[in-house]
C-alpha cells in the first residue's frame, strides 16, 4: 500500500511505499559498496602495541562511494536511558530514509575531563557504525598488495617471549575501557600506579594493580 510509512526509530515520515523505498535504497547501496575498497589502518596505538583505522580514514572511503549513488548519511548523537554516549546511523536518500540503528558506550572520565571524553566515546562509535553500515574492513598498508609475495625466508628469527599474563591482561582492559583514547589511559594509569602508560605495561606488579583499578569501576 503506498501511503505514508511512519518509521518506528526515528519517527520520520515518506510518502513511498516502504518496499518500494527499501528496494530503490538497497539497490543504490550495493552498487556504493561495490565501489569501496577496504579501510587502510593509518593510525598506531604504541600503548597497545595496535593499529587502527581512524574516522577520517573511514569517511574517506565510505562517503565519496555513498554519496556518488545519491546516499547521504547522517550520524547523531545522544544518550540512552541507561546514560550512555550513543550514535544513530541513518541514511538517506531520494525516495526516504533507513535508519540503521544505534551504537551506545560509556564515556570514562577521567581528571574531571568530561568533555574530551564524551568526544572520544562519539568518534568511536561513529567509526565503527560507519565502517559496519558500509560492509567495509579495516586492513594492514603493507605494501604485499601491489607487489609479488617475497619468498620465506631459510632461517627463522627467534620468537620473542609471550608477554605476562597480568601485562596482556591489563592491555586487553585498558584497550577495552578506552579504546583509541591514549590520553585517558595515560592519566588513568598514573593515577593508580604513578608511573608511564608505556612503562607501566611493561611491569607485572603494576599491571596487576591497573586490573584491580578496573574491577572496582
């Protein structure tokens, strides 16, 4: 029936059927993923030892594809009823809108900051809500694409030793609790142990107390 479909998240309104609408949308979206490649990680956690693809990266992939196809795309923010950051994904085009839904985290504030860490917890969400609407994934620049694969080498380098339980612990959590924040974690970790992010990850007895720390909260 073609009328006005009410969408139930967003509470916005069309003059199309909703068929109609998800087809033409679904339809433009696929020709716009046919276009993207997969996100080049730019950014380096040294903390965490981890690399990571960061929002400007992702945008520069997914928005030039989308909005070539007609597709825009609007990221808002908010909170939940529990209190937490959130983001609701919604895209738009010619014939009506799909609302993709919502992402929610809890920002960690740390040395009264609340400002910073609210960002923080945004960019993240609107990263991965980005990348996970588009179907892209993030990958490694390391230049094997474009070039022949190099023979393996006869003699093998010696493994270095798996870290302590206590320190991949401790990055597991941290990384978990703040994400790509480095600066939160940094203070967080100075004031538990009063010692460097860098140096801290680095000794056993102070990882276990970083733990202990992140239980409590």
């Amino acid at each position: 029936m073609v009328g006005r479909y009410r969408c139930r998240c967003c509470r916005l309104f069309t003059g199309v059927d909703y068929m109609t609408q998800e087809h033409t949308l679904a339809a433009a979206l696929a020709r716009a993923q046919a276009a993207m490649s997969n996100v080049t990680k730019d950014q380096s956690n040294p903390h965490f030892r981890s690399r990571f693809a960061s929002l400007a990266a992702v945008r520069d992939v997914v928005i030039p594809a989308l909005a070539a196809e007609g597709i825009s795309v609007v990221q808002m923010p908010g909170n939940d009823e529990h209190g937490r950051v959130c983001v609701r994904t919604v895209l738009l085009y010619n014939s009506g809108q799909l609302d993709c839904g919502t992402l929610a985290t809890t920002a960690t504030v740390r040395g009264g900051n609340e400002a910073q860490a609210v960002g923080s917890a945004l960019t993240y969400l609107r990263r991965y809500a980005l990348a996970a609407i588009a179907g892209v994934a993030q990958e490694d620049d390391d230049g094997q694409a474009s070039g022949p694969a190099k023979p393996r080498q006869a003699s093998r380098q010696p493994s270095k030793p798996a870290p302590h339980l206590a320190i991949q612990a401790a990055r597991d959590k941290l990384r978990a609790v703040f994400g790509d924040d480095v600066e939160d974690a940094e203070r967080m970790v100075r004031e538990t142990v009063d010692m460097p992010l860098r140096e801290a990850l680095a000794d056993v007895e102070a990882c276990k107390v970083i733990l202990n720390a992140l239980a409590k909260e």
